[in-house]
C-alpha cells in the first residue's frame, strides 16, 4: 500500500510500514499515526519489543484481535510522541474505549492489515474520533442496512456519484467516528439511528451529520456536525479502505 505515503521501517516485521501524515489536510490541530501490519507475523512477544501492555481480557482473545489490538496501540502510542507527551499505557476503559492521558482526546481504529490512531491536546476540541473501514460487500450491506440506515441516510446513497458498497460503507463509518468522538461526553452506548448523514461532498471530501435526539448539551437535538473522510487503495484488487474523521468543538 506505498500510495498511502507510508514508509518502510527497521523495526519488527509485524509492522511492516508506518507515516505520519495526516490524510485531512493542515487545518485540524490533530496528529496522526497509521500503519500496516502483517497478522501473520504477530506473536505474543511483541507487546515487549514494542512496549505496548497487553490487557488480560485481549490475552485471553483470538490472535487477530491480539495483533489488531497491538498494531492500534502501537499507533496511539506514537501520537504521544507527536504531541510530545510522555510515553504511557492507554488502557482499556469499561466499555473497551481507549484511555487516553489527562488533556488528551484520541481515538484508534483499524481494519484488516491496516491501523490508524489521531490525538489531540486542543482544549477547542472536546472529542475527536476516526474509522477505517475496509469496503463492505452487497451481502454484508443487505444483513446490516435495516440497523445501520436512517430514511436520510437511505435517500443520500440513491444520489451518490460513488459506488453503492461505497458510499454504504461510507455512512456506517461516518456514524463510528461520530460515535467515538462523542462517547467521552456522552458516556453511554446509543443507537446508528440517533444521526443520520445528510450531505456528502465528493469533491472537498467531507460530510455532514444531523443528531436526531439530543446526546448532552453539546449536542443537542438538530445540530449538524461536520466530518471528513477519504478513500485510501487497497492491496486486495478492487477493494478501498473507507476512513472517516470527525472532530467534535468544545
């Protein structure tokens, strides 16, 4: 995936290349880690060499998730870098939301061979959350449309100019990153129907959210919340990565 800027690294070859540039342009006071990452070559022994911890509850999960846990915490930790914080654990909150630093909002993400991580010490920003979703197909769309879709959000994939699987996977991301944003303010699980995506800009890449219940009072009812989000190459043929990002005001 070089199109992606990445660079090739000396380190372990379960992290096979990693950047730091930032895939929503200059204007957002946010740093960025993303990098690829080869399950295959994951074992337990590289939570040390990289000194990430590795949680009982993730020891006790199934090799993908380990690596994918590993690969993400990786990224997060070097967002600390970035923002030249002292290196610490980001732990694993009770309802499996990462723990960022005092003064910092982040979030992580990742997706087969592929994860991300945005921090931000901007008191402006009150949430930040990012999503890496790989092309959903027409099957997987057909089984989880009826959760996932609003009448809106229904009514915007009928007008895209981009590929249904797309822009599907387009909105379900969205909605992932609103979620992760908000979660820190609203500390509580709600529903892909509580917003709905109801306006999408192909060519400045950027979307809009209307919250359709008020979630705290920063968010109440009716607000509209801006996001961006690209549409990254894939290594496997006629595939792309979805990434969505949305930074929530103070």
């Amino acid at each position: 995936m070089e199109t992606l800027s990445t660079q090739a690294l000396p380190g372990p070859p379960f992290i096979r290349r990693q950047s730091c540039e930032s895939w929503w342009g200059k204007d957002i006071d946010i740093v960025q880690v993303a990098c690829l990452y080869d399950p295959a070559a994951y074992d337990d022994t590289l939570y040390d060499k990289v000194a990430v911890v590795l949680p009982a509850d993730i020891e006790k999960a199934v090799p993908k998730r380990r690596a994918e846990f590993l690969a993400g915490r990786y990224c997060a930790q070097h967002t600390l870098t970035l923002l030249h914080h002292a290196p610490v654990h980001i732990g694993v909150g009770e309802r499996r939301n990462p723990l960022w630093p005092k003064g910092i909002r982040g979030s992580i993400s990742h997706s087969t061979g592929m994860a991300v991580a945005v921090a931000t010490q901007d008191a402006r920003i009150s949430g930040v959350g990012v999503d890496i979703e790989e092309s959903m197909e027409r099957h997987v769309i057909e089984q989880v449309a009826g959760e996932v879709l609003t009448a809106d959000d229904a009514a915007l994939i009928a007008q895209c100019a981009i590929l249904p699987e797309q822009s599907f996977t387009l909105i379900f991301s969205a909605k992932e990153s609103f979620f992760k944003a908000a979660f820190p303010l609203v500390g509580r699980y709600f529903d892909f129907d509580t917003v709905s995506v109801v306006d999408l800009d192909e060519v400045h890449e950027t979307f809009q959210l209307r919250l359709n219940r008020p979630l705290h009072p920063l968010l109440p009812e009716g607000v509209i919340v801006e996001g961006r989000f690209c549409l990254l190459p894939y290594e496997k043929p006629r595939k792309s990565i979805v990434a969505t990002l949305v930074v929530l005001e103070a």
